[in-house]
C-alpha cells in the first residue's frame, strides 16, 4: 500500500517564520575573568585595573582575529544527520534520508520542536579609558541572530506516511519557522566607585536595525484522512530590509499569479541607509553593580538589553487566507531511498505551488513600522576568594524574551593574577547539563590575548555536539593600577 504525505507542505519553511530561540548570548564562563575587559559586557560595572585598552576588528591584531561565533541545537547533532554507512555503503557517507529505515531512526530521534540558532557577533571596536573616578568604555559591534525550527511531527509525518498507525488525524504542525536579525550597535558605559565597597555602572547603547524577519502568528493544523490531507493555516509575519522597495505584493486569483513588483535600491542607498541613517532606530541599556561584603566576599548583579528596535524600512507584512489546502499525496519512498533504482527527485509542479500560494493574502499592507524588543539578561552572582589570586564563584543567568524565561546556573573555579585571567566552568542549562567551560586571558607586554568557551569537550567532538561557542581575539593594554578589588575574584 503506498504512503500517502505531504511533501509540499515543506513549502511553508520559507513563509511561517516562529522565533524559537532568544538570540545570541556572551559567553557564561567569562564573567569571572576580571583582567578582560570584554567581561564589562556582562556587567558594566566591572573594572580591570588598566588604564585603557583597545580591540576589535579595527585594531592591528597580529596573532587573533576577533570571532563570537555560537551554534547550538536543542535535540539533533550533525551525526544524527550525516554518518558513516555500512553494508554497501560501507566506507562512504550517507544522510538520514538515504533509505526508509534511516528515515525511521532519525524520527525516533525528534523532539517536538527542533530549533537549530547560529549567532554571530562582530566586533568592530572596543575602547576603554580611565579618567578621576570613572572607567569609560565605548564600542561597535555587528550582531547577527538565525533561527531555525521544524516541527517533528511534520518529519515524521513524511516519512511514515499518514496511513501509519502512529499518525494521528489531526496533527499540530504549529512551530515551523525561519526568524533572522541583523543589526549595529554602539555602546558608551562608565562604571564607578561609589563608595569603597560599592561599584556602579551604566551602558546606553544606540540600536540600528540592518534585516529582520519576525512572525506573530504560526498555527499549521492538518486533518488526515485515508486518500486526501487538509492543511489549515493561521499565519502572519512582518519583515524589514533595506535592499529592495516593495511596490506590490499579492497573489492575483483572476491570472492564477504570485506578483511581485519591487525597486533594487542602489549600493550608495544601501551605505548610507546602514553606515549612519539609522533608519530602524533602537535603543538599549544595561544596569550594574557589584558589593565587596566582607575581604574574601564579593556579590554582584547586572542586566543587559533592555531595549528595542523600531523597524520602518521596507516593512511588509504577509498573512494567511481563510482557506484550506487539499492535497491527494504520493509515494515517499519514491523520492528517500536510494537504495530503489526508481528514486526520483521531488516535482511538485504549478498545481500544488499555486493551490499553496492561495493560502496566503500576499498584499502589502499599510503598516509602516514595527517593535522588536532584545530577549533581556539579568546575572546574579558571588565569588570567594581563597588566596589573593585563586577563588570560587556562583552565577545566574536568566534570559527574558516573549513571556519565556531560560535559566542557567554556572560553578567556576578562578585564577586572577596581575596579567592573568583563567577560569573553569561548569554549566547547568535547561536542555544540556554537560557544559564544561573554559577562559585563559594572558597579557604579554602591551598585548592582550583571549580565548573562552563555554562547551569546550563539544569543540573536540563537534560531530555530536549540540552547543558550540567560540570567543576569542586580542586587546591592546595601556598603563596598570594594582587594586586588589578589581583583579582578584
């Protein structure tokens, strides 16, 4: 009996867009390496004891490049995915979708919903300066966030066909989704002794929105039945970027057409738009504070990205119709195994494309503007010195966005000499309790250098990791003030 499936619904990847994930986060492990100067990221109350320092991308950096990469998949690993094979295939590579039965093992492995998110951040330059009483610090940066989510169900689905007696007929396939964030940010902090045990500190940072994409609606619900599935869909999403002016956008039910009538803006356009117009202006600021309680006692709290971004270029939006998509199905096994000499690809010709399109009302509408808020962090923490240089600390992190919070709690052991910061971590996260995280900082005459991460076993392995983080680069020091509060945590 063939399987009956959907395998055009994988269409709607590229129009239901859910956000999943909360966006790219520093680096747990370096909140304790207190001669970095990238640590104020997390707190800006924090101080090094230099007199200055410079980095970043704009920098002479002769030994590292300044890379904030992360990844990180909360079920599938690239081995569930990619491996070696046996039998035949003995020797070779082969995917999960080589043949039925390794489409079967890899459903067996889905979560409901599985997110995959790649961060990247850019630092253009980072500068930091001591006047009286005050530390400043001033920096640019380039931040980029991608999420991807599939629901399992739909996979499975798929695979097994819905006359299978593990597919129900009514399926929630609510989740699938694409979101992307791009933007600037520049940042002036200060921090300050306010008394001899108490140091503040504050981050106003002015936002500018490059790209986005972001859904506020993505319900997909399919009724099946022995010969024919019914999608219904309640869809919405808005988008804002700066390459193209979208003039017209709908789907013309008389011609049986998806128009699209757009203006390519030119490349000084563009420059201008997103070297200093700001014109999807945002803003944010982070708080901070740390409490030395007792000599070998220190407590400390800070939250970071309380803002937002006000999108309004080329803002559009799209949203689903009040319609139903039937769809009479085919043989999966025709397009999976290649192990069947009459595998073929995928042709799902202009009669399920178009009946597709129809379920969306593809008109741009007269919203001229947007807000998307950063997912906020707040840190709580401690740390007790044993020695001058070697102490223990404690960490929260907590991470707010869309009503959800995301918490981690981090142990690390610390070593902060004159020159030298070095730490290990270990971190309990939600969905991955095997964290192990590692920081060295080591200035060697005027330069500085760093490397942190906070999954280290998983960058040896990186075939069955699921979180992989990588920080590292170079600062240049000016000038050192010996104050044992400020270097030993």
């Amino acid at each position: 009996m063939n399987k009956r499936i959907i395998l055009p619904i994988l269409l709607f990847l590229f129009f239901s867009l859910n956000i999943n994930s909360l966006f790219a986060q520093e680096a747990i492990t370096m909140y304790n390496m207190r001669t970095l100067p990238q640590s104020s990221r997390l707190n800006p109350a924090f101080q090094t004891g230099y007199n200055g320092h410079f980095g970043g991308l704009l920098s002479i950096t002769p030994l590292f490049p300044a890379i904030d990469f992360s990844f990180n998949s909360n079920k599938l690993v690239y081995n569930d995915i990619i491996y070696p094979g046996t039998g035949e295939f003995d020797g070779s590579l082969i995917w999960a979708f080589n043949s039925q039965e390794e489409a079967l093992k890899l459903v067996d492995k889905l979560e409901k919903i599985n997110t995959f998110d790649l961060n990247l951040n850019l630092n253009l330059f980072n500068i930091g300066f001591k006047t009286k009483n005050i530390y400043w610090n001033i920096h640019a940066a380039n931040k980029t966030f991608v999420n991807m989510a599939i629901p399992g169900g739909l996979i499975e689905l798929v695979v097994k066909g819905n006359r299978h007696p593990d597919i129900t007929p009514n399926m929630d396939l609510s989740g699938l989704g694409v979101n992307m964030t791009n933007y600037l940010e520049f940042g002036v902090g200060a921090s300050m002794k306010v008394t001899a045990d108490l140091t503040v500190g504050a981050r106003f940072k002015a936002l500018g929105g490059i790209a986005n994409i972001e859904s506020t609606k993505t319900d997909l619900h399919l009724n099946s039945h022995e010969d024919t599935l019914t999608l219904a869909a309640d869809l919405q999403f808005r988008s804002s970027q700066p390459a193209l002016t979208l003039d017209s956008l709908y789907y013309d039910q008389v011609r049986d057409t998806f128009l699209v009538d757009y203006t390519e803006r030119s490349t000084s356009e563009l420059i201008s738009d997103i070297g200093y117009k700001f014109n999807n202006p945002g803003f944010a600021i982070d708080l901070g504070a740390e409490y030395q309680i007792m000599p070998e006692l220190k407590a400390y709290v800070s939250i970071t990205d309380i803002g937002f971004i006000n999108w309004k270029t080329n803002v559009a939006e799209i949203r689903s119709a009040d319609e139903e998509f039937i769809f009479q199905g085919f043989d999966i096994q025709r397009y999976i195994d290649d192990n069947n000499p009459n595998t073929t690809e995928p042709n799902m010709g202009e009669e399920y494309q178009d009946s597709l399109l129809t379920l969306f009302d593809v008109k741009k509408t007269n919203t001229s503007s947007y807000k998307t808020w950063l997912p906020a962090k707040l840190y709580v923490g401690a740390s007790y010195n044993l020695t001058d240089a070697i102490g223990f600390g404690a960490l929260y992190r907590g991470v707010y966005y869309n009503g959800d919070m995301q918490s981690a709690i981090s142990l690390s052991a610390n070593v902060n000499t004159n020159h030298i910061s070095a730490t290990v971590s270990y971190t309990m996260m939600e969905d991955n309790m095997d964290n192990i995280g590692l920081g060295f900082a080591g200035r060697f005459g005027p330069f500085q250098t760093f490397i942190i991460s906070d999954h280290v076993l998983e960058e040896f392995w990186p075939q069955t990791a699921r979180d992989v983080n990588i920080r590292l680069g170079f600062n240049w020091i000016f000038g050192y003030k010996k104050d044992k509060a400020a270097l030993i945590e």
